[in-house]
C-alpha cells in the first residue's frame, strides 16, 4: 500500500509538485480552494489521523496535542521557511521528521519590505485613498533616501533587505545573535547591539524567527529606547510585537508609523485597534507570495517527501537529531 500524502492547503497542490509526489505515494488533495487560515485542532486531527506525510504551510495548528494524537504521521514537509507551527520537539519525541524550504523566499521579503517602508514613510496608501475620494493634499512626507535602517536579523532576507537599501544611500545597522564580518564588509553595514540600533535607527525592519527568546522582543521598553518619530517594519512573524505596546506607540506619536505584513492573530480581530489607525500600512502576511516563490517551494516540499519516502535523507531538515533514532 502507498504512503497517504495530505496537501493541506490548495495553494500547494502545484501540478509539478503533486507529479512528483505521485511517484512516491497516494495523494489526498486538499478538500477546499480557500487557503488554510486557521483550523480548529480536533478538525485538523481528524484530516490527518489516516495520514503518513502531510505537506504543508506555516499556518496549520502542529501543536504538542495535534502531533500526539497522530498515530501514522512519519513526516511534516513545510512549504516555508518559518516552522513556529509545529512544536518540533514533540514532533522529534515522536519520530516524525520535519523539513522546510530555505533560500527561496528572500528576494521577494525583501522587496515587499522595501515596498513598506516607502509605503508607510511616504504615506502612499493615503495618499491614493485622498485622491480617490475627491481630495488632492500636497503634504509634507519624510525621505526615505539617507536615512538609518536598522535589520533585527541579517540572515537571507535581512542581507536582501540590505543590498536594496544601499540603493537608497542607507546607513545600515544590524543586529544579530551572531555577528557576521563577511557580510559587514560585502554589505557596508555595522554590527550595534539591539538596543543600539533601537536608539540610533530611522526605521527599524524586523528578519528573525519566532521563537521563545524571540517572542514579544519588541515591546514597550524597546520602543521606548527608539527615536522619536521613526517607523517599524515588520514581515516575520506577528508575534515579535507586543501590539498593544506598538498601538499605544502610534497614537501617542512615539512612533510616526508602522508598515506590517503579519500580526499575531491573522486574519486580525475586528476589535483590533492597530486597525484603526492611518499611520499603519497592512498586507496580508503576503511578502513571500510571487507566482514563482509559491511554485518553488512546493516543488522543494514535495522533493523533500519523495527523497524522505525513497529512503533518502531529506536536503532540509529542521529537527536532524530524529533521524539518530531511526
């Protein structure tokens, strides 16, 4: 009998992708064309109790529950990069394996990033929503060429981020729990602490991880430290920000505005009152999601199950010590 594959968002189910999953198991396509935004985790359980592989993305509940009521369940395969879904470490207890996509993504984070940071500076979406209702403002608005960016993470998006900022005449500081000469020198930028970039930085662009040293790492004695006036960006993960900290930053005026593609619950409550505010530019938690982007890492996700299935090792594998015990 063939291993079950799950797809579990329509968005995945790329035909290239599924011919390569077919080779090596069953595939259960996705029941719905709408993309996972949230489930319930005993609804989630029950679609994946019949399952060895699941193919996935970075919204689907992976719980410490979810993983041990999960009998057959072999492997995860992310179709992203960021695994903070999934608790990993019940996952290894259990021996299933979990890979994801790295080195896809960068390009297109960071020119969504960009695209923030000139859309919330230069105050582009009020503009157009001014001019579309029938007023024609010729406000004032900071530049964007010359100023300080600070990245808070100088990984593969962060040095993205980096290279189109240097097209802005940018003075770039950076923080990283790991410092990095090569790419001060490649990149022109300076390795400062986080509390001094917070101090120094113009517009500060959030590129780490989610994860329990880096939860809330942006609250309200970190804005405190930040310049008066200067903007946050963020395109990781929601979760990074104490939101409620970040509002009361952009009513009072501490902060002069905010761009951000991910919030801690997405889609956002109705009541969230970041909502309510003019100084804040929203995208959908979308900065990864170019036709190509999407195309390629569904087709690594499947690569990774069919080297996983046909007995190889996997090229990306966040929990490696699982394959100790096998």
């Amino acid at each position: 009998m063939k291993p079950k594959i799950y797809i579990t968002n329509y968005a995945f189910a790329v035909k290239e992708a599924v011919k390569i999953l077919e080779t090596v198991g069953e595939v259960i396509p996705p029941e719905s064309t709408q993309r996972v935004l949230s489930i319930p985790e005993d609804q989630f359980v029950a679609k994946l109790q019949n399952v060895d592989v699941a193919l996935a993305g970075n919204k689907e509940p992976f719980t410490a529950d979810v993983i041990k009521s999960l009998s057959k369940l072999k492997m995860i395969s992310l179709a992203s990069v960021g695994y903070d879904n999934v608790d990993v470490e019940a996952a290894t207890e259990k021996g299933i394996i979990v890979t994801n996509t790295p080195g896809i993504l960068q390009c297109a984070v960071a020119d969504m990033t960009m695209g923030l940071i000139l859309a919330v500076v230069r105050q582009i979406p009020r503009f157009d929503r001014e001019v579309r209702n029938g007023m024609w403002i010729n406000r004032i608005t900071p530049d964007v060429w010359g100023k300080t960016l600070g990245i808070v993470g100088l990984g593969e998006i962060g040095s993205e981020v980096a290279r189109r900022a240097r097209g802005f005449k940018m003075n770039i500081l950076y923080y990283d729990v790991q410092r990095k000469p090569s790419l001060e020198e490649e990149l022109n930028v300076k390795y400062v602490s986080l509390e001094e970039l917070l101090q120094e930085s113009d517009i500060v662009s959030l590129h780490v991880p989610l994860n329990n040293k880096t939860r809330g790492m942006i609250g309200k004695r970190q804005i405190a430290l930040m310049k008066n006036g200067a903007y946050l960006i963020n395109t990781a993960r929601g979760a990074l920000v104490d939101e409620k900290a970040l509002y009361e930053a952009l009513k009072n005026g501490k902060l002069a505005g905010a761009g951000l593609d991910v919030l801690e619950i997405e889609p956002p409550l109705k009541d969230n009152p970041l909502l309510k505010l003019e100084n804040v530019v929203f995208t959908p938690h979308v900065a990864s999601n170019t036709d190509k982007n999407v195309d390629k890492i569904c087709i690594r996700a499947a690569e990774n199950i069919a080297r996983f299935l046909g007995g190889k090792t996997p090229l990306y594998i966040v929990n490696p010590s699982v394959l100790k015990g096998s």
